[in-house]
C-alpha cells in the first residue's frame, strides 16, 4: 500500500515506537521480562487510594458518570479543571494564569506535536524554523514529532565528572546562539532520560535568550512543579509571560488517563483548542475529573512533596547502590540523579555500541533504552551517544535488582570481549 510522505514518515520504525511496543509487549506477555525501559510510573497505595476513591465517588453519583461517558467536554477541556488549577497556582506560585491561559490536550505528546509544529517547520514567507534543544540528551518521544525531517537543533553538554563514578551534565552557554531559524527553545526540566535538573541559573538564562530573540520557551514540567514534584534537588518553578509550560497527569499515576496540561499565552492556548478541535473533537475529561478535588484543595502539592518525592528518591538511591555493586572495576558513571524515575548510565569506552547492548540484554529477559535514541537534532558523530543506557527504576525492587545485576553481567563481558 502507497502512503503519503506523511504516512511515510509516522509509520516508520522509531525510537518510541519501539520503547512503547517493548512496553506493551512486556504487560501482555505470560512471562514478562525484567522491564526497565518504559515510563510507567509506579503503583504507589497513598496516590492510587485517592483515585479509587475519587472514581468510586463519581461511580456512586450516577450524573456525574454519565456525564463522564456520555457527553463531549469544550475543546479546551474541563473548565472546572482548568478554573481549579488556575486558583492552585495563583495560590501557591503567584503566577498570573487565567482560563484563557490553558488548555488541555490528549497527554503531553500530543501537546508537543502540536506546540513543536506551531512554532517550526515551513513559514509561509519561505522561512524554515526550528526547535532548538540547549542540551542533548534530551526526550525520546520529541524526535519524531516534526512534519518535516531536521526540525530540531541541539547542542553538547558540559561534562562534569563528580566522585563515586557520578557525572552531570550542564548547559554549555558557549556554543548557544539564538539564530533566525530558531521558532522556539525546549527543555524538560527535571529531564528524561538522564534525571537531569537545570539550575535555576540555567533556566533564567534561557529565558533571557528566548526573551532578547522574541521566540517562545517551552518548558516540560511532566515529572517536575507543580506536580508531581518529582524533583531531588532545588529547584525553583520559574515562569514568565512569554512561557509556555506543559505539565502532565500522567507520572502523578495516570498514564491511561492521557490529559496533558498547556500554559500559555492566550493565542497559543486558544490555537491549541482549535486544534483539540479539529484533532479530537475534544479532548478526554477523565484525568480532570479524577484529580479535579485533589487540584481545588491543594492535595495534588502535597501528594507530590511528601508522597511522590521521597518514594523515587529512595528507589533512586536504592538502584543506584546495586549499579555500584553490579559495574565495581569498570569504567562508568551514573548521572547524578536529580529527579524523575530514570538512572543514566555512561558506560566511558564500552567497546559496543549502546543499542547492541540493549540486545544483548533483551534476549537475557532485561528491556532499557539504548541512549543514541535520546539525542535529536545534535548534528555530528559522537562516541558518547553509544555508551549510554536509559534504566527505568519504578519497577519492583526485586525487578530493579535483578535486571541491574544482569546489566551488570553484560557489561563486563562486553569490557572483556572488547
């Protein structure tokens, strides 16, 4: 069958489209393999009790069920949701957001397409813009989103060797310069894959570059503020006028919800709902309703600081402990973990290449992410791309334990071998 280069170009192999199929196949499967490659977050009883609770609320007042099911929400989404979370960070942050300022969309992939294809691409003067990433690694899942190929441009980070086999990255502000075909700026924050937090002296300077160059700032906030915090060091939420900011319900422990979350200038927050419009008819009002009580009292703050936090955090330190015991004498470095539910692991000199690492331990019943995936729009060969991994550690500890200790294995005989 003959597709358009549209059809072409989403139906190809990708990076997430094989972390999702790894994914799905791992939950399907009679004997599921040690899974430390997808972003599921994990079943936590404090947060999944307050779901339970909330849906069997809305199952017991059969009107508001109905309404659930039977009927379209506004392109914009839930407007008691948005009314809510609107006095939340009002409340809390002081940020001047009002309803005309949000809108709601399908989960933050979808926010992305959009948000990335608004911003770059083809212009009708002729122009051709694109997104510029101020690090790589960056999101797997923004490497595929453009209509046109090379929609993204990304730079090196500065790497800082700590103690205790430990590195992190930084913003390399050198070899950053806003050219005229840049549409917007991008960063998670704290960032997948690497568990990465820029500094607050980071963001301040790239929202300076975005300011002086009069293009938006899109910021990720899926795993960090307002919720669900998921964040292991300081880290100040920052936004201005000119920011457009994407939270998530999907690590608070609703990725089936599918509900992303878009803070914007006005224009861009109503293009986005004509878009939900034309996309979806409208967009899913499942996940507001489910965590509408929790955003009008405040909860979904304290969930996220004194549920969520210190839950990753001790698994973060937790699978980094065995990392240390499983890789002792080799040369390797775990990017300090920073915040959300993912250790980077830099294999320095690993004689294969990442993603036939990751074969290897497929076939040993291991699934992570081979990190050459991670780096979109970072133009040039570079030998660093190859040595790392992404390794999920939201799984069961006994998972987590295992499938580190196998990595582990590995990794020697590729040492070994090489």
């Amino acid at each position: 069958m003959r597709f358009s280069e549209f059809g072409d170009k989403f139906t190809r192999r990708s990076g997430i489209l094989r972390l999702m199929d790894d994914l799905g196949k791992a939950l399907s499967s009679p004997k599921a393999p040690l899974m430390l490659g997808g972003g599921n977050p994990a079943f936590i009883p404090e947060v999944q009790s307050r779901i339970r609770a909330r849906m069997q609320a809305m199952l017991a007042n059969g009107d508001e069920f109905e309404r659930l099911i039977g009927n379209y929400e506004s392109p914009q989404g839930n407007l008691a949701f948005i009314e809510a979370l609107c006095a939340l960070l009002k409340t809390h942050y002081g940020w001047d957001i009002a309803p005309c300022n949000v809108a709601i969309t399908a989960g933050s992939q979808a926010s992305f397409f959009l948000l990335f294809n608004m911003f770059a691409g083809r212009f009708r003067d002729g122009q051709k813009k694109k997104i510029l990433l101020p690090m790589a690694p960056e999101y797997i899942g923004y490497t595929d989103l453009g209509l046109i190929e090379g929609l993204f441009t990304a730079r090196r980070p500065q790497i800082e060797c700590l103690a205790q086999h430990r590195f992190k990255y930084h913003v390399d502000f050198e070899h950053i310069e806003v050219s005229p075909d840049i549409g917007a700026i991008c960063f998670s924050r704290p960032t997948n894959p690497t568990g990465n937090v820029l500094a607050d002296d980071e963001v301040k300077r790239i929202m300076t570059l975005a300011r002086e160059s009069q293009i938006p700032l899109i910021m990720d906030n899926a795993y960090g503020s307002p919720f669900p915090n998921i964040v292991f060091t300081a880290a100040t939420p920052l936004w201005d006028e000119r920011a457009i900011v994407c939270l998530s319900l999907s690590k608070l422990g609703l990725p089936g919800a599918r509900t992303g979350i878009v803070l914007a200038p006005e224009p861009v927050a109503q293009a986005i709902v004509g878009m939900n419009a034309i996309f979806n008819l409208a967009p899913s009002s499942l996940g507001a309703l489910l965590t509408l009580e929790l955003v009008k009292s405040g909860e979904i703050i304290r969930l996220g600081q004194e549920v969520l936090k210190p839950f990753y955090r001790g698994k973060a330190e937790q699978a980094v402990g065995w990392l240390d015991i499983a890789l002792e004498g080799l040369d390797y470095f775990v990017h300090r973990p920073e915040g959300a539910m993912f250790l980077w692991l830099w294999l320095r000199g690993l004689p294969i290449k990442s993603e036939q690492l990751y074969e290897r331990l497929r076939r040993r019943g291991v699934v992570v992410v081979s990190g050459h995936y991670f780096f979109p729009g970072l133009e040039g060969d570079w030998r660093h791309h190859h040595e790392c991994i992404r390794i999920s550690y939201a799984q069961t500890p006994e998972t987590v334990q295992q499938g580190i200790a196998i990595i582990g294995d590995e990794a020697r005989k590729a040492y070994r071998e090489g």
